[in-house]
C-alpha cells in the first residue's frame, strides 16, 4: 500500500463549512484538475475519467462531523484506494485539513505513479484552500 498525504492544511473558514462541502460529491468537480473528463456525481458517489489514464469511481464510506470522511474505491478502478480527509478546528474560523490517499499498487505501479499522485493530492490542498481563503 502506498500512502500519498498533505497534512495540516490551512482553512480559513469554519470546521463545519468545510466538513459539509467535502461531504458531498456535487462539489468535487470544483477541485479536480482539468484532465478529468465525464465527471458524474451525487452526494454519496462519483465516477470520473482521467484523460488519457484510466475511468474512476468512487463513494462515501463514512463522514464523522467535523472529524474526518473517508471516500473509497468503488466498482472497477485501476487500484483499490481510500482517500481520508481529516479535521482539526483551530478557532471558530479557520481549522486544518489532512488529506491522506492509500493506493494498493505493485512496485513498478508506485514507482510510475508516485509523483503524479502526490501532486493529486498536493493540488486537491491548494484548491481547497482556494475555495475558502
């Protein structure tokens, strides 16, 4: 399993603002970088295509108010993966995000694709922060 992960992010908006637009999907496609093409979604579930790379699916595990939303794999994908998104309020308007991504990949697979997938994850940060500072 390789882990990818962009800890102690910066938000300058309420813990609770941030939990419910990561809760939901419908607000994923405002994040994702511009090779993601089909993007489909509802509140619990989306699939995407990567372009050039592979088609994607994925869906909410779990939301804990203001703690943490882990979204899995779901259906066919390259690779099984979660991708956790953890909260830690610092006052009643701002709070950190933690975005930690396990991938199940082989050695050739982790070696190709680590640095595409650290930046995945170092983009989803910047453009989270984006959307709230």
């Amino acid at each position: 399993m390789a882990k990818f992960e962009n800890q102690n992010i910066p938000v300058n908006t309420d813990c609770k603002t941030v939990f419910d637009f990561l809760g939901d999907f419908r607000n994923f496609e405002h994040l994702m970088p511009d090779q993601v093409k089909n993007w489909q979604a509802d509140e619990e579930y989306c699939s995407f295509t990567v372009e050039g790379m592979a088609d994607f699916n994925m869906r909410i595990d779990g939301k804990y108010p203001c703690t943490s939303i882990r979204i899995v794999s779901d259906g066919k994908n390259p690779a099984k993966f979660t991708l956790d998104y953890y909260f830690n309020e610092k006052s009643a308007n701002s709070c950190e995000v933690s975005i930690v991504f396990n991938v199940d990949l082989n050695p050739f697979q982790k070696a190709v694709a680590s640095r595409p997938l650290q930046n995945f994850i170092d983009m989803l940060a910047g453009k989270l922060q984006e959307k709230f500072n």
